[in-house]
C-alpha cells in the first residue's frame, strides 16, 4: 500500500500543533454535545482523550477528522483548516486517519477487501486487480505482526477482538500524520493491548501525533504524554500527569450542594419487585429486590449489561434464565404490552428519546396518550374529551412546553421537554415499577433538576424506581441503594445516598482492571 | 409555521387546489367538461382509484407497499361471477366469499410481513404472481364453463343505475371516505396506525401490538382491492383478465400525490380522495385534448413527478 503522505510534510518545529480545535459548538437536535471545546496535540505526542460518557469525546473526534462538521468554532490539521465534511480521500490527503468506537468495517467483505478498501491495487485502465487483494493484505498483515489474522475470511466471522485488529491495522497502514483511536482497546484482550501500545509509541516517536481515548486509566497513565479531561461537551483540563482520584473529581464534577432532592428521609416499604438469577443478552444470573417507596441505582461501566437488565424486566427482550416477581407472584413478561398492564404495571423510560420513545412528527397528545390509549377508549373510539384532560394535567404537573398546545409537534420541543413527555406518557400508566433509563441524558441542567425531584417525589408516592444514569453522579446522589454491574453480574453492592461518586466509579473501575 | 395548518393539512389542501386546476382548465378549455354528465363519469372513474387507493394507503402509512392490488382485483372479480353464475339468489354468498378471498390475500401479505419478516415489496409481489397463476388455472384462462356468467342483476342494476340519480360507487366511495377518516382520526386503532408508522420501535416499548397492527391493515388492503373487483363487475357485467392491471400505479400514484409520505406515518385519506380525483381528472382532460395515447403516458407521469417535486420541496421547509 502506498503511503498516503511523505514524512517530509510534517514541519521540523514542534512548535507547529498537529490538531487545533477552538471554540467548537455542536449540536444534535436540541442535544449540545460540544459546547466551547477547544483542543490542541503536538505532532510526536500520544494524548488521551478523558472524559465519561456523554461528555462529548466522541463528537469531538468526528469533528477533528471532518466526519461531520461544527457548527461554530475552528479546527485545523497542521495549520490547515478543516471546514465542513471532509470526504474520506480528502481526509486522507490531510493525513488523518480514525479508527471509530463503532467499526467501520463492511460485516460482509473478506478481510483484505476491508484493509484494502480505500486504495485497492490497480492494474492498468484503473480496474482492481482482485488476485493482487490477498497477497497485499497478507503483507500488510505480515508487517504489523498480526497474520494469525486470515485475509480471506468474511468479516463478520472474526471476534470482536480480531475485527477491532483489523480497524486498527487498516489505519496504521494508512501512515498518517494524526491518528485517532476511539476507544481501540476496549474490545482488546491484554496482550493486544501491548501490541497496539507499541505500535502507538512507534508512531509517536517517527513524529506523529497520536490521540485516543480509553475507560482504562492504567493505559492512559502507561501510554499518555498529555491528558485533556472533557465534561459535559467542553475540556477541563490539560496536563502531563494527573492522578486518577484527581481524573474522577474532573470527569464527574461536582455538582453546588442542594442540587440533588435529600431522599434519605424517604420510606422504604415491602418488597415490589424480585429479579432472580436473571439471565439474557450480556445479563448473567443477576437477583435483587426492588422495595416500594426505594430508588435504586444501577451503576457500572457502560455496557456491562445495564440495558439489558431493564429491557428484559420491560419484556422487550427475552430472557434466557430466571424468574421476576412481583408483589410476590412470579410474573412471565413477553413484550411491552404485558408490563405495562394495570395489574403488572411496569414502565420504561428510555435514554434515546428519539429512537425508543418519541413520535416526532406526532403532536404532544398523541405521544403522551399513547401507552394509555385502551384506557381511554370506548368500543375502540377514543374518548377525546377523557384524553384531552389527561393530558393537560399531566402537561401542566410536568410543566411541559411552557403551556404549548397540546396539537404541537413534538418535534419542535427543545430535548428537555421532549423527555417530559415520554415521562408523562408512563406517569399516565400509573405504574407501580418505574425503570428509568438514563433518562437525564442530553437534557439541559434546568430540566435535570426538574427530573431529580420528580424522581424524588415519584418514590415518595410509593413508586419503585430502578434508575440509572451514564451520569454516575446522579446514581451516587440520588439513590437508596447502588448495584454495581460488571460483565452482566453484580459485582458490588453500596448502601446510598453514596454522595461520593467516586466511589462507584472506583469500584467499576477496580473490578475492570480485574478482568 | 402556523400551529393550524400543519404540513400534512397544506398537502391535502396542495392536491385539491391541484384537482381544482386540471378542472377548470378543462372547463375552459372544453365547455362540455364541466357538464354534470361529464364529471359524474370522473367521479365514478375515481371511485374505483379511491377504493384500491385507501388499502394502498393503510399499508404506507407503515411504511408498507401492498403490490398484490392488481391480482386481488382481478381474482374477486372472477369469483364474484363464477360463484354467483349471474343469479340474484347466489349473490350474498357470492360477495361474501369475493370479500374473504381479498382478506385472505392481504392476511397471509400481513403475517409473511409481519410474523416472517420479508419485505413487504417481496410479499406482496409473490401474492400477486400466486393469485394471477390460480386465476388463469382455476378459470382455465377465462375459458371455464362458469366463466361467461356475468355479474347479478342487481349489483349491475346498482352500479350502473345508482341511487336516486347518484352512481352507486360514488355512495360507496363516501362511505369509504367517512369509514377511513373515521378510523384513523378517532380510533385507538388509527392512533396506533400513525405511531406504528412513525416509530415501530417505540410503538413496541409503548405496548403497541405492531404486529397485530400491521397485519390488521394488509388485511384491510386485500378487502378494498376485492371491494374495487367487486364493483368494477357491477359496472361492467363481466370480468377480464388483467382487469386490476392498471390500478397499482393508480393506487400508489393516488396515495403519494394526495400527500402520504410513502416512508409511513404521515397523511389523511381526504388527500388520497384529492389524489384520486387529480389522476382522473388528468387522463380525461387529455382525452378531451385528444392528446394521442403515448403523450397522455407521458404528460400523466410528468404531471405526478411535478407534485411530487412541489412535496419534496414544502418538506425541506419543515
């Protein structure tokens, strides 16, 4: 393969930042994911990327290599400006090259057509010499010391490991000036880990600049020359060496004392709800008691079995082992229309509004009304007049909108309102057992604190809530109780208020560091 | 954006003022046009797009394609005249059993849809061919000894005469219009129509039976096919072969000029009726034009990418 650009276009000067990013603003609908980041690496440094998640290190990074584009700020690769999208052979040719937390490789190519898709060998008249495909994909293999990896096979058969390999290989064949890595090693066993650490410090010591980002402090304080902390879609920090009690202080931030609502007076009644040995998706045998009147949190590192955990309590997906009980009865949940039925009364409440709960182009009403809609019906008519007046109260007790007509879209609420309204459609279930989802995500602070007493005040009314945040500062401040889950188990168990979320993310942190 | 006319309210509204035009050009044009003979025939041309065009409807509106129309059609017709062998005694049962040959169609496109996951374009396209082989086997290509029957008296009586001076299909074409309005504007079950259509993924964790819904609706889509097949015998005595033919076009092209995004979860039937109206209104205008038959081709599918083209571009406002 050849090189997509010569050493000799990197200036001498290490003066010269590799990657400049100033005041850069980005939205996703009426989520602000970046807002003011600014970001600088060297050529010849590796620099980790810090932040928890939602914190705005992922957007960052597609906008640093032009995947999409700012909507306010300057970010330059050597100098030059990067506007709007960059196509992927222009991104090239400005020596950037990305590996992406969710891989970009085609499932249903080989291996070598993958590692070789950009810039397949030609023959003559421009046409790709397909016998040419496997032996250069072998040598390409060969030089990064990973042919135990087999050119020919179908992508999506390799592990996840051996396809995160691959994305990895690929982007170092590219010989770039910057390389970027999401996340490489979190599919990554040990010894691979030490591969790609070594081949990142080669590329850091031929002049390169190397940015990643990693949920394992120990390899960002092996393998780091610089750290920048990210919160909240803006930088923190940026320093040679920062301890990781200071790195979780930065990460989760602290929030002014009196935000969160005092819980630890709240009542604690019987037991509503049973999950035993629960398994299915990445849940292995996980058994708790949920309590009338109780928040408990559910915390850990990102996907260690959280979602499933409320998706199968939700019945919308199947669980492989177990049993749930409720009110002391074992209850078999199939799909969402079981949970939700009054004797059951389960509700979800999902972290993607857009994808799992919302009806964008549907008015508030029709949103709201809709898991309630037999309730208000008769012989299979909507009772308006019923329906109207539910939602009103509802609007008005969650201050939805500002008092906007019930007939608007949706799709016009700012994401703050938006959340109140899949929250109004599940209060309106009257559900007993209420599985909040990260529900604070990408909702401005305002409407967080809003959400925080309404959880509150929801458990005060007897609700049993299961709730979990990405946030693991709300989990700390605003729970009974907090389980720790790790590779789909509980892995520990903290009596709340926690108040201190470092010690959750200690020890998610600690039991990662095992594995 | 003005809170009462919404996006979906100006399409419908687009597509009357649409009909509305070819008409009085029409009128201008051709002073027997505007006649009461002249537009009761456009109407009762319409009716017959409007029927098929209402089940085509209800499986867009989850985002579904139901391209079995032409075959359902033809098959009802065919065995609406074969089972009643034109006797008046045999008709209830005859339109029974030509109803439930269209709702078995659509049944088995909605649970292949639904329960097996093949494509919609997949499943209803297959149902076509089936039904098309079993009409050409059963009847022996129109040949069997049945096959000449032709329609009862009565129902040729009604569709061709009417009631009280007004054709029967356009009667039924109201009712039809009231039913789907009804439906999916005041019924839990339209409700879920539209967010099924929207968001399936939310509609699910919101206890929205998805897939009852969809196989509801293809179901629905198979029963108004064979209601067209039904009354296109009535009004014409006889069935023929590839009697359905031109009505997928027409359905689908009835539904996306009257303002339903063919991508699901959006669109009235009131703007199908405008659809529906607009098609005809076209053909017969450039029939009076005596516009030769490739150039009405031709202006017809110009005339839907034009409304089209207007849609696309009120939608990137929004």
């Amino acid at each position: 393969m050849r090189p997509m650009s010569t050493r000799s276009e990197i200036p001498p000067s290490a003066a010269v930042l590799a990657v400049r990013a100033a005041g850069v603003h980005r939205a996703f609908g009426g989520v602000q994911a970046l807002r003011d980041a600014s970001f600088a690496a060297r050529p010849g440094e590796i620099h980790a990327l810090a932040g928890e998640n939602g914190a705005g290190k992922s957007t960052l990074i597609k906008v640093l290599c032009g995947l999409i584009s700012a909507d306010r700020g300057t970010v330059e690769i050597f100098g030059q400006q990067v506007r709007r999208v960059v196509e992927p052979a222009a991104r090239r040719r400005l020596g950037v090259a990305t590996a992406f937390q969710e891989l970009s490789l085609l499932p249903d190519l080989t291996v070598a057509e993958n590692l070789l898709l950009q810039d397949p060998p030609r023959g003559r008249l421009g046409l790709v010499r397909r016998g040419r495909l496997v032996p250069t994909a072998d040598t390409i293999l060969r030089k990064y010391g990973v042919d135990y990896i087999d050119s020919r096979a179908t992508t999506a058969d390799l592990s996840v490991a051996h396809r995160q390999i691959v994305e990895l290989v690929r982007v170092l064949a590219q010989e770039p000036r910057v390389v970027i890595l999401d996340e490489p090693t979190a599919a990554l066993p040990d010894r691979q880990v030490e591969w790609l650490a070594g081949h990142m410090r080669r590329l850091r010591d031929a002049g390169c600049c190397v940015i990643f980002t990693s949920h394992r402090w120990r390899e960002i304080e092996q393998l780091a020359d610089r750290v920048t902390v990210f919160r909240n879609g803006t930088q923190v920090a940026t320093r040679d060496r920062i301890s990781e009690a200071e790195a979780v202080t930065l990460m989760s931030g602290r929030t002014l004392a009196g935000t969160y609502p005092d819980i630890s007076a709240l009542p604690v009644g019987e037991t509503v709800l049973r999950v035993d040995e629960l398994a299915g998706g990445r849940l292995r045998k996980v058994s708790f008691d949920l309590r009338r009147g109780e928040i408990l949190g559910v915390g850990g590192l990102a996907g260690q079995g959280q979602r499933d955990l409320f998706l199968t309590l939700f019945g919308a997906r199947r669980a492989a082992a177990g049993t749930v009980s409720i009110g002391g009865e074992q209850v078999v949940i199939r799909r969402p229309k079981d949970a939700i039925r009054v004797g059951l009364g389960i509700a979800y409440v999902p972290e993607d509004r857009k994808a799992e709960g919302l009806f964008l182009p549907l008015s508030i009403r029709d949103n709201v009304a809709l898991a309630t809609l037999s309730r208000r019906s008769a012989g299979g008519f909507v009772r308006r007049r019923a329906e109207r007046s539910a939602v009103t109260s509802i609007s008005e007790q969650l201050r939805i909108g500002g008092g906007r007509a019930s007939n608007q879209a949706v799709g016009t609420l700012s994401g703050g309102n938006q959340q109140k309204v899949v929250m109004a459609r599940w209060l309106l279930t009257d559900a007993r057992i209420l599985l909040l989802f990260d529900v604070t995500r990408g909702v401005d602070a305002a409407t967080k604190h809003d959400i925080y007493q309404l959880v509150a005040d929801l458990a005060a009314q007897g609700k049993a809530i299961l709730f979990h945040s990405s946030e693991t500062e709300e989990i700390a401040n605003l729970c009974h109780r907090v389980l720790v889950l790790r590779e789909g188990r509980i892995s520990a168990e903290l009596p709340g208020p926690v108040g201190d979320a470092d010690q959750i993310v200690a020890a998610s942190l600690k039991e990662a560091s095992d594995a | 954006m003005n809170a009462a006319i919404t996006p979906d309210v100006r399409r419908v509204l687009y597509a009357y003022a649409v009909a509305a035009a070819v008409l009085s050009l029409g009128a201008v044009l051709h002073p027997g046009f505007a006649s009461w003979t002249s537009l009761r025939a456009v109407l009762v041309v319409a009716a017959f797009t409007g029927f098929v065009a209402a089940g085509q409807m209800l499986v867009v509106l989850v985002g579904g394609i139901d391209l079995s129309i032409p075959w359902v059609l033809n098959g009802a017709a065919i065995v609406l005249t074969t089972t009643s062998l034109g006797q008046s005694s045999r008709l209830p049962q005859a339109l029974a059993l030509a109803l439930g040959v269209g709702a078995l169609a659509g049944f088995a496109n909605g649970m292949g849809v639904a329960w097996l996951g093949v494509p919609a374009v997949v499943m209803t396209l297959g149902m076509n061919g089936v039904l098309q082989g079993l009409s050409l086997g059963l009847s022996k290509g129109l040949t069997c000894a049945s096959c000449g029957s032709y329609a009862p008296q009565p129902l040729r009586d009604l569709f061709v005469g009417g009631v009280a001076g007004i054709p029967a299909a356009l009667l039924v074409w109201i009712g039809v219009a009231l039913l789907m309005t009804v439906l999916l504007t005041l019924t839990t079950f339209g409700r879920r129509v539209y967010a099924v259509g929207v968001n399936s993924r939310a509609a699910f964790l919101s206890g929205v039976g998805v897939r009852g819904v969809t196989v509801a609706l293809y179901t629905l889509s198979g029963v108004f096919a064979a209601l067209a097949g039904i009354m296109l015998v009535g009004y014409g005595g006889q069935p023929s072969l590839g009697l359905g033919d031109p009505y997928l076009f027409e359905s689908i092209a009835a539904v996306v000029v009257g303002g339903v995004s063919i991508l699901g979860g959006r669109g009235h039937y009131l703007g199908v009726v405008a659809g529906s109206l607009t098609l005809v209104a076209v053909t017969t205008f450039l029939q009076a034009q005596r516009v030769p038959e490739y150039g009405r081709l031709m202006i017809y599918g110009l005339v839907i990418l034009v409304i089209l083209f207007a849609y696309g571009r009120d939608k990137a406002h929004d």
